[in-house]
C-alpha cells in the first residue's frame, strides 16, 4: 500500500470517528434545550440527524437559530471530548507521512546516483578510456 493511501485512510478514519461520535454529543448539545424540544424527543432527533434524517436536521437548524447555537459548537464539543483520540491519529499519519518523505528521498538519490553513472558510462563510452575525470566523477557518484 502507498504511504499517501495511509495517511489519506488514517484522515478518512478520524474523520468518520467524530462523525460516529456526532449523536452523543448532538444529545449534549441539546439537553438544554428542553423548551425548544421536550426531553423525549431530543434524543430521537439526535439519532435520526446522525442517520442523516433530513426531518430531524430541519428541527435542529431550527433549535439551533432560537438558540443562538452553530453547528461549531457541537464539533467543538466532540473535539473536546475526543482530542486524545484525534491526537493519536494525527500523530500516526505525521509518521505516516514521515516514511513517504524519507522513500521519496531516497528514490531521489537514486535517481542522481544513477543520472551520475550513466554520465561516466556515457563518458567512457566516448573517450574510450579511463581519464582522471572519469575517476573524479565515480568518486563522485559513490559519495
């Protein structure tokens, strides 16, 4: 698998953890506004916004503009919550992404390693014989 491909999953995978973590927090975020949706229900509205419900994401854009509440508040709210999760996750694509830089490195020192002895194969191949800046140059590519 390519290292991109894991840090793309690894994003991917935090990405939907907070959104697995959206209805408990939704709940939360709710719970005080028990005058705008009875007790009863919040909870069931929270469930059907995390399946998507178009019904249920109505309500709670409704709740939210009496309430002077964003959607920010329930991302910050499952940030704070989840940080060492998301911390941890972070930390794994940071390495992830430190073995793709160190391969992409690597590949390019090979690349001019090899770009340096085709040039003395080339020079050889011309001269017909070893001159000193043929061994300069093999210095060269070997160092």
């Amino acid at each position: 698998m390519l290292q991109g491909e894991d840090e793309l999953r690894m994003r991917l995978s935090c990405n939907a953890f907070l959104v697995r973590c959206g209805r408990p927090i939704m709940v939360e975020v709710l719970k005080p506004c028990h005058s705008l949706v009875s007790e009863a229900l919040y909870c069931e509205v929270a469930k059907q916004w995390a399946c998507g419900d178009p019904d249920a994401t109505a309500i709670i854009e409704k709740v939210f503009a009496t309430a002077g509440i964003t959607m920010d508040t329930v991302h910050a709210k499952k940030l704070a919550l989840h940080i060492d999760e998301v911390e941890r996750i972070d930390r794994m694509t940071m390495v992830a992404e430190g073995r793709r830089d160190s391969i992409l490195r690597e590949i390019d020192q090979q690349r001019t390693l090899t770009r340096r002895r085709r040039a003395i194969h080339d020079f050889d191949a011309l001269s017909g014989k070893n001159k000193p800046a043929t061994d300069f140059l093999r210095n060269e590519a070997k160092g």
